[in-house]
C-alpha cells in the first residue's frame, strides 16, 4: 500500500513539474497588525501524505497575513494525543492543532484533526475529511478553513478557487487554480483575447467575454464538462457580464442600439431586457448584496459609479472623488464597494464603506485593474503590474495584507475569485 | 467564382472615376445600371487576393487598402484629415451592396478594460455614422469593439497609444469571403 501511493504521489509531482511554467507562485508582501499565534504539530501516519497535508495547512495560514505560525520542533502528535496546554502557551502559541491521516472503518483514506485553545486548555473542535493521495492538499485546505473559522470567527477561503487569464506565447489562456495558485488547469486556450471572466454563484460555471469571433462575445462555461454557449451575441459589442445571486440571470453591456447600455438576460442567453436608458456609456455591471446593480457610466461628463435596482429605473451616483472611478464590485456581505480610481494619473485599488461613503485608497501601485472579492469579503484580487508583467495582487480590505500571485512565463490578469466550496 | 468578380470588376470602374462627386444616398445606382447594362463579366486576372477580396481593397497603391483611422487622445470624433478616405469607403460599399464592413474600435492600454471596450464602440460608432451618412448602408455595416486587447504597437508610451486609438475596416465580400 506504501509503495503504491508512494508511485502515485510521485506520477503526481513529475506532473506538477511538468506544468510548473503555468503554475501561479505566491508571494507575501504584507501582513497583518497583530497576528494570532498558532501552533500546527506535524500531522502523524504516511509519512508523505502527512508532510503534504501538514504544508499545506501551515502555509495557508501563513499566507492568510492573519497568524504566526509557532514553531513546532518537529513534534508531531496526532488528534488524540494528550496534549500538554502549558507547554505550548510557553512556545507562544494561543491555540494548536493535532492531526493525522489514517483509515476510517471503510478503508478510505482520512485526514482528521482537533483544534485547541491553549491560554483556555480547551478543544475548540476537531473534524475528518475522507481524502486521497490526490487531495491531500484538498484536504489540508478543509482543515485551514475550519482553523480559519473557529479563530477568527468568519469563514475561510482557503479551499475556494480562481480563474484568471494568461497571455503567453501569442496565447490567451483562461485558467483555474486554487486560491493558492496551486493546481492551475486551463479551461479555455484561445489565439483571441478573453476577458471579464465571473464565477456562477453555484462555482460550476463561467462568464466571459472572448474575442474568437473578432468582435466581443460572452459565453457561459460549464468548468466540469467544457461545454460552453453563447449568452450574447447581438450585432456589435458584447461584454461586462455579471451574475444575479440566484445565478440564473447575467447583467451585460450590448451596443445593439449605438451605445454601451446594460441589458439583464438568462443564462442560456433568452429573456433579454434592458436595465439602463442613458446618453452615455453605461458598462461593467455588478449584482450586489442590496439588490442592486452596481456599473460605470460616464453620464455626468466623466466614468464615475452608480447603482440602479436590478429590475432598471433611476440611477444614483455612488462615487464623487476624481475624476475616472471605474469597476465597481461590491462585497458579498454588502458593506464595501471596492473599485478602481485614479489619482495623479495612476490606477490605484480603492474600497468605499458603503455604510459612511469613507474611501481608502489600498495599493501604491499604477496599473491596477479588475478587481474581485473573496467570498468571505476580507480579501481583493486584483490584476497589476511588476517590473512591466501582469501579475496577481491580493489585497485585504483594509489595504493590511497583500499576497503576489504571479506566473513565470507570461502576462496573467483578469482575476476572479469564485464561491465557497459547496 | 463569378459572382466575385462582378464586384471586382465594378471596384475598377469606380476607382476610374476619381472625379466623381462624393456619393449621396442615390450614389451608386447610375454604376450598377451600367454593368447591368453591360452584360458581360470579364475575368481580370489577379482581381482578387488570398482572402477572395478584389485586390483594390487589399493592394497597398489602391487608397482603399487604407483600413485605420486614428483618434486623437480621449476624442470619439472622426478627424477632417480622414474624410476622404471614409468617403473612398462609403463609396465602394455603395457600388457593392453585397459588400460588409466590420468596423473595430480600439484604445489604448490605460484605465479599464471593459471601459475602454466601450470606448472603442464609440470610434467604431463615429467611423460607422459618416460611413452610413455617405450612403453605406446599416446592414452592410458591423461596429464592434476590441477596446484595449488588441493593440497594433504594444508598447507603453505616448507614441504606441496613439497608434492603437484607432478604428480599422474590414471588408468581407459578397461570397462570405474576406477579413471577418
């Protein structure tokens, strides 16, 4: 059994080798003010899937900007060990974890842990997860979100996914990794630019726009079976498209009638309607938690953002600071609209409280595009720019944290953070 | 085969015509009548290129080999210096009714994506309006947007975004064969 799940494993990192030009590398470049310190023991049982497992749970939580990862000294316990509360609180650690990997009764391969509070000397709680040598870093995610979420008290994004585009070689690559970068595979190749990719609320599907047909055109995409239609595809531009919450609507931008105007239709591309009914450009629509949409228009002489009920009427201005405020998203849980502004000429990542209508400017950066909030809305994917490539930026909403995601061989731009896992 | 070298051959007789007033919304009939009159279709050999287009579209010492119209920094407006040429367009897509125009907007790199999207609409929309204004007609003419994503310079600086705030025209002939 050893050495079978050995030569799996090993058929797996001569893969991952294989496709590590592709892969997305991360990068910490900012932390959080006060870090939680956090003890994870080395999880016990096969040695190889315990190392991957253990990894993958200290590194996301590393990487989260939110804890200080304890060093360990290479104790490794598992979720039943007795475990000495004074001691780790001497190491500094605040709360631990003790895992392993075994076999349930049935045989299946598991990944089980308990968390501990140790300045309490208490458990905070404990899970399995049935996995296999395939999803052991699957499954060290499942335990960082669950560590996540009993520590901060909000639910983590670690086992969640993204989609972004790669311009490489002449080529558009439309990908998906984990949130980690890890495990990129490409959904679409296309010698024509992709852009605008969203997520379907339920995580099966992507929106985008592509340019395969030399005129923009957006597509719907089941990710597991690569089948894909055409959404929209009227005389002129088709573009911007957004999700309704329920997924079965998508708001896009058609210039049927002469001018950018945001329409809603449903999803298998029937049932067109149209939302906006202005002289100018109305463009880059996005469902929000209040029923809104939230868009660009450039009606008052300049690109600012507005929000109109989903089902269309009276717009009202969102953004009055500067003079180009674009690329409105708003925050799934509704309190924040990040978006793009400009200031003395640079394109910077900016978050408004919807609350208080207070805006923090959050990156230093020049080139700063597409934004996309992680499900739990603490953190902000964006698209910018290092020494002249695209790269990855995330960032928290609070401008604290900032991770870099970037690909070794090519530009990679158009980011967008899916749903939980369901 | 023929029927592409009907327009090829009417492509030459205008381009002969250079004398001509620019072309109103009646443009074009007293020509069509001329060749139908005429009867005969002749093979002009080389009339057409790779991609099935007379080669006066595609020829660079023809002017109708001239497909881009360049924007002034955040304008939407077609320049005076271009008129002429959009007036040798309207009147070759007048002359040939079977002929459609893919027209595509474009911007320079800065700003928003899919806000520049709609920003090259604006120019593809400004080069179709005095095109159908010179006697094109709606149905022969497609204005799409590249916005930003497809650059003819691909660097970063003033000289290369002013050439990719442009609007090209691409032609596709009566068959379905051409540029689009």
């Amino acid at each position: 059994m050893h050495r079978i799940s050995r030569r799996i494993f090993l058929t797996f990192a001569l893969l991952t080798a294989a496709l590590a030009e592709a892969q997305l590398s991360i990068e910490i470049t900012g932390a959080g003010a006060s870090r939680i310190p956090v003890a994870i023991a080395d999880f016990s049982g096969d040695s190889t899937a315990a190392r991957i497992v253990t990894t993958t749970v200290r590194t996301d939580l590393e990487r989260s900007g939110l804890f200080a990862l304890v060093d360990t000294a290479g104790v490794a316990l598992n979720e039943n060990s007795p475990i000495n509360h004074d001691e780790w609180k001497l190491r500094g650690a605040d709360a631990l974890a003790a895992g392993s990997l075994g076999r349930s009764l049935d045989g299946r391969m598991e990944a089980r842990f308990r968390l501990y509070d140790t300045q309490k000397g208490v458990m905070l709680g404990g899970k399995a997860f049935v996995t296999g040598n395939e999803q052991l870093r699957a499954a060290g995610h499942r335990i960082a979100d669950e560590i996540y979420e009993k520590l901060t008290g909000e639910k983590g994004v670690f086992s969640t996914r993204i989609a972004y585009v790669v311009k490489s070689g002449g080529q558009f690559l439309l990908q998906i990794a984990d949130a980690d970068g890890q495990g990129a595979a490409t959904a679409l190749t296309s010698a024509e630019p992709i852009i605008s990719p969203v997520w379907s609320p339920d995580g099966g599907k992507l929106a985008y726009v592509s340019f395969e047909k030399k005129k923009p055109v957006v597509y719907v995409h089941s990710i597991a079976s690569g089948k894909r239609h055409i959404v929209a595809n009227f005389k002129g531009s088709n573009s911007a498209p957004g999700w309704s919450p329920d997924g079965r609507r998508l708001a896009v931008v058609l210039s049927k009638d002469g001018r950018s105007q945001i329409y809603s239709v449903n999803a298998d591309g029937s049932g067109l309607q149209r939302v906006t009914q202005s002289a100018g450009i109305d463009t880059e629509p996005r469902y929000g938690a209040d029923g809104n949409i939230y868009f660009t228009s450039d009606r008052g002489g300049s690109p600012q953002i507005y929000r109109v009920s989903a089902t269309g009427g009276d717009a009202q201005r969102v953004t009055f600071e500067g003079g180009y405020n674009v690329s409105p998203r708003p925050s799934p849980d509704g309190k924040t609209l990040a978006f793009i502004t400009r200031r003395e000429g640079r394109f910077q990542l900016a978050a408004m409280d919807l609350a208080s209508r207070q805006i923090q400017v959050l990156t230093d950066s020049t080139k700063d595009e597409s934004p996309s909030f992680a499900p739990n809305s603490r953190m902000i994917l964006i698209a910018t720019e290092m020494g002249g490539r695209g790269v990855l930026s995330a960032v928290s909403s609070d401008g604290r944290i900032k991770q870099r995601l970037s690909v070794a061989a090519g530009d990679v731009r158009e980011p967008a953070w899916g749903p939980f896992s369901q | 085969m023929k029927k592409l070298v009907i327009p090829a051959l009417l492509s030459v007789l205008i381009v002969g015509c250079s004398t001509t007033p620019l072309p109103d919304e009646n443009a074009g009939a007293p020509v069509e009548s001329r060749t139908g009159g005429n009867g005969v279709a002749p093979v002009v050999a080389g009339g057409l290129d790779s991609r099935g287009l007379p080669m006066e579209l595609t020829d660079p010492k023809s002017v109708l080999s001239r497909r881009s119209i360049y924007f002034a920094l955040d304008s939407y407006e077609v320049k005076d210096e271009y008129k002429d040429l959009l007036a040798s367009h309207a009147k070759y897509l007048v002359a040939n009714r079977g002929f459609k125009m893919l027209i595509q907007g474009n911007t320079d790199e800065r700003g928003s994506r899919e806000y520049n999207l709609s920003l090259g609409q604006k120019r593809a929309e400004a080069i179709k309006r005095s095109l159908t204004l010179l006697g094109a007609k709606e149905e022969q003419l497609e204005s799409v947007s590249l916005g930003e994503e497809k650059p003819k310079n691909a660097g970063h600086d003033e000289s290369a975004w002013s050439e990719n705030r442009r609007g090209d025209m691409l032609y596709k002939a009566t068959d379905g064969r051409g540029e689009f």
